[in-house]
C-alpha cells in the first residue's frame, strides 16, 4: 500500500465558549460560524483544532497587571502585548470547546498560551514570532501544503496563524463568513490589509 498524504488542512481557530456570546471575551456571534464549521470538516482529510488554554496567572490578563485595563497595551520582553480580561482558563467551561462543534473529526488539537510569560495567538509561533507550537512539523509530516482557516477571531488568532502559514511556505485560504472578528482599534481593517499583502486568498 502507498503512502497516504493529504495536500489541504482544515485549521479550526479557537471555537470556545469564553469567545462565544456570554463568555468573557465574546466575540460578536460567534456561536454562528459553528454549524458551517461542522459541515466543512467533512471535506478535509486533516482537521486541526486550536484551543486557548491559559494558566490563570497568565500575563496576557489585565486582571494579572494592578492598576491595567483590559484592551490597553503593554511592553513584554518579546514586544506589545495587549491585555484581555481574564478568558480561557485551562480545565474552565469558558475554555472548552462550544458545545455545537464537532470534535470527532479533529486529528489534532493544538493548545496554545499555556506559558505563563508569553501569549500565543497564532496556530503556529507564538507571540514571540519564533516559539515553535510544533503544527508546522505536524503538517508537513502529514505533506499538508496548504491550509484552509476559520474561526476566532479574524483579526487576532486566526489572522496571526494566516500570516506565518504564509511565512512557512503555505498556501492559506481564510474563509471570512467561518470568522467573526473582535475589531479593536482597526485591527480587521489592519488585518485584512495585511494578510492581503502577504497572499492570503479570501474565499
Ligand atoms: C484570541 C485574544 C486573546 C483569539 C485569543 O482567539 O483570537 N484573542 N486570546
Ligand atoms: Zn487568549
């Protein structure tokens, strides 16, 4: 028997309930994006999961600087980092899954931002731009070259994993009606504009 491989990744950004209507970084229907999300896997020979899964004393929480406000921004060892109130707490209901999302189907399940000191948006990297998640090995070994994103949030997790796929060598499609955005400060305009330069194809 040959070698199976599959070319297409579906990657699956962070569907939880702390970023779904009631939960505390909610993103603006975000619960919508979950029953199409279902009915694309079925397409996909690899389906990747990501999920946001902090220590409570994460410095990524405005709760965790005295005196900062959730969405200000500071300076961390490894350059700006805005804060976020408190979301993702690892083992928390707000850090499962929403309940309506297929998880049978996902090979693997990435789970990112579970260091203290360093806040990890991207499927990929994190927020450092070199820490290593180990997806891009994962991928490559599977000889996945190029990946389809949906999820949350357009314009921070998912826009993050999009550019270093990008930066990898993958071809990356976004699915933007499969996102729903946190839009803060112009970022999905900033996003878009980016992920645009750097080939990201929008379907
Ligand atoms: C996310 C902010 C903080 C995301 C995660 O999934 O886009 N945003 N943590
Ligand atoms: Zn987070």
């Amino acid at each position: 028997m040959s070698v199976i491989t599959a070319s297409e990744a579906l990657i699956v950004i962070d569907v939880q309930n702390d970023f779904c209507p009631g939960g505390a970084l909610a993103v603006a229907g975000g619960d919508e994006i979950v029953a199409p999300i279902n009915a694309l896997m079925e397409r996909f020979d690899t389906v990747v999961l990501t999920q946001d899964w902090h220590p409570a004393d994460h410095s990524s929480f405005a709760a965790n600087h005295p005196g900062a406000q959730a969405f200000s921004e500071i300076d961390m060892a490894y350059g700006r980092q805005t804060l976020w109130p408190v979301h993702c707490v690892q083992g928390t209901e707000g850090a499962a899954f929403h309940p309506g999302l297929q998880t049978d189907p996902a090979h693997l399940v990435i789970r990112k931002g579970f260091r203290r000191q360093i806040d990890s948006y991207s499927a990929f990297f994190e927020n450092d731009r070199q820490t290593p998640t180990g997806l891009e090995g994962y991928l490559r070994g599977r000889g996945v070259t190029s990946v389809t994103l949906v999820g949350l949030a357009t314009d921070y997790c998912v826009a993050f994993s999009a550019l270093d796929a990008r930066a990898r060598g993958f071809g990356v499609t976004l699915l933007p009606d499969l996102c729903r955005a946190i839009d803060l400060g112009g970022s999905l305009l900033r996003q878009r504009q980016a992920m645009t330069a750097a080939g990201v194809v929008f379907g």
